[in-house]
C-alpha cells in the first residue's frame, strides 16, 4: 500500500477582495477567504489602498505600506483576527 504525501505551501500567490472579505491564493492551490472586519485598517482602506499589497516574510506575509498593515497566512488559517478585534 502506498502513501499518497501532499505537499503544503501556505506562500502567497495572490491576493483580491470583495467589499466583505479578504482571499488570498496559496501557492498550493488552496485559498483563504477571511471578513475585512477582522482586519480594520484594510475594511476603512480605499480599493486602491487595498490593492497596494507586497508579498513579504519570505513569501508567508502580506504588507500595505501605505496603510501600515501586515498579515501572515499562518494567522489568516489559524482564524486570529487583527488585536482587539472580537467577532462572534
């Protein structure tokens, strides 16, 4: 019997939003979509802003300059939203 061994790589591919949410593609195919209220300063950002994203953190973290935020994959699957954010 053989193992069937998947391979996990939680880089970012690519990132898009929705008026709602946040998703970010994985480099392994899977894709995370999380609430923009998690994350305030992307829900109060312009599209623009928004779209104003880097890849950082060796491939694992997501940067806007301009709105001074950071976000890794590791956080957005583990569900933690940003600091004293609390969602029901």
């Amino acid at each position: 019997m053989s193992i069937l061994a998947v391979k996990t790589d939680e880089r970012v591919k690519t990132v898009c939003f929705t008026e709602e949410v946040i998703s970010v593609d994985l480099m392994d195919g899977r894709t995370i979509t999380v609430p923009l209220a998690w994350y305030p300063r992307l829900l109060k950002a312009t599209s623009e802003q928004r779209l104003g994203w880097e890849i950082c953190g060796a491939g694992y973290g997501i940067h806007w300059e301009e709105i001074d935020e950071d976000l890794s994959t590791e956080g957005m699957l583990r569900g933690l939203p940003a600091p004293n954010v609390i969602h029901s």
